[in-house]
C-alpha cells in the first residue's frame, strides 16, 4: 500500500510503502449458507498487530493488517461455536479466507 509518494527537492523523488495486507473473505457453514454477524478478531505477534471485523448480511468480511502471522478467532452468533484459526499469514499483499463451520 503505498501512502506518499512525492518530490523532496528538484533532484530527488521518494515513495514510502507501508506493511499492510488486505485479508477478506466470507464466514458460512458446510451447506453454503452464510453467516452475518460473526465477529472476527486478528492478533498479530507485533505491538498494534490487532484488528476488528463483522461479517455483513453476505457472510463477508474485509480487513486491512500490518504484515505478519495471525490467529483469528472468529465468534458467530449462536448456537454455532467460537472457533480459533492459529497461523494465518498475512505477509503478502492480499490474502482470501473463508471460514467454514
């Protein structure tokens, strides 16, 4: 993702690109029906490696994370249980998970 790019003097240009991954997806269960509402958490093993999400009426889900490795822990509505993902990384640009139940 690349958040400034621009001319420091005459002579010299510079781009930044900061370390983030876009993870999107859709929660559902075994029979393809989807699930809204889940609220999924990313906790990262760095300092403010942690991001919010909640599946919309689709099922889908949309965050932006700094690069690394990360477990989700993903809560939908009852009665389908809390469910744990360890070690999903996230160094790449652009990462597609679905969650099945």
């Amino acid at each position: 993702v690349e958040f400034w790019s621009g001319q420091l003097s005459a002579s010299v240009t510079q781009s930044y690109v900061a370390p983030f991954s876009y993870i999107s997806g859709r929660v559902q269960e075994s029979a393809g029906d989807v699930v809204p509402s889940a609220a999924l958490s990313f906790d990262g093993s760095c300092f403010a490696c942690s991001q919010t999400a909640v599946s919309i009426e689709d099922g889908s889900y949309e965050a932006t994370l700094f690069q690394g490795i990360y477990r989700i822990e993903v809560t939908p509505p009852a009665p389908l249980p809390l469910q744990t993902i360890e070690d999903i990384d996230c160094s790449s640009g652009e990462i597609i998970l679905d969650i099945n139940y």
